[in-house]
C-alpha cells in the first residue's frame, strides 16, 4: 500500500495548491464520528506529512486521540487510501522536517501563501505536524459509505 499511496500522492516544485490539497476523514475526538476535513498534504524525505499554520486544528485533536485515519486525493478518483497518523513531537525532527516543507513552499512558483510564511521558530512550537503511515485499516470509512453527502458528520 505504500507505494500505491506515494505514488498518489506525489508533489514536485510545480505542484498547485489543488494539486497539494486532499480530504481525510478521521474520527472525533469527542463524539467518535467520522469527520472529513479539507487539507494540504506535504512531501519531503519520501513520506507524507500533515500540517499547516501555528493554531490548533480539530483534525490534528482527532488524530491525537484517534490515529487511523482515511486519505481522499483528489486527483486520483474515488480513491480512499487508509493511514496512521503520528504526531511528531521530538522538536529536532520537527525542526528538520517543518525546515524542508517550508523551504518547499517557498520554492514553488505555483503558490501563492497568504501572507508572509511564519518563522520557523514559530512553527516548530505551535504549528500540528502528522506523518502518514499507508497501512490497511484506515478509520474505516470510505466515500462509498454515504454517497449521498460525500462528507460526514
């Protein structure tokens, strides 16, 4: 499965911000439903990583305490691609990884951020950071289970 997920989910310095975003579904925190939550995934060293701006962020809360979670891609069908979520917490490998995906970010003449980019510094404290394991089991729930909505909760 991790080939098959890397493959789908593969970035380089061109990469759009609809190519960059994808859904995933994870489970609440607090109410155990599923949730389906519009994101930017990252790419650097050969894995996938979750994160975004200094704040707190329901979907990190939910893979905290609940961490299969499922990825949607957007440009590869009606894929469902199951994961785990690791929060990485050690501040060295935040460090080098938020260190990697912001320096892609700002290489990428296809983006546009809103605003100047926070400091490093300010990222590796406050910011979620989540790598993506491609293993079966997921949270369990794909599109296919409420074609009606294509979201849940």
């Amino acid at each position: 499965m991790t080939a098959l997920a890397l493959s789908m989910l593969r970035l380089d310095r061109d990469s759009t911000a609809v190519d960059r975003t994808i859904e995933i579904t994870t489970i609440g925190a607090r109410t155990g439903l599923p949730r389906r939550h519009e994101i930017w995934f990252y790419r650097a060293f050969d894995t996938v990583y979750l994160t975004g701006r200094p704040g707190r962020r329901h979907w990190y809360a939910n893979i905290l305490a609940n961490p299969a979670l499922t990825v949607h891609p957007r440009t590869a069908g009606p894929t469902d691609i199951p994961a785990i979520g690791h929060s990485i917490t050690d501040p060295v490998e935040r460090r080098r990884v938020l260190t990697a995906l912001i320096e892609d970010l700002r290489h990428s003449p296809n983006l546009t951020l809103d605003g100047p980019a926070p400091a490093i510094e300010e990222w590796v404290r406050l910011s979620p950071l989540v790598q993506l394991d491609f293993t079966p089991g997921g949270c369990g729930r794909t599109t296919q289970d409420h074609p009606e909505s294509g979201a849940y909760g």
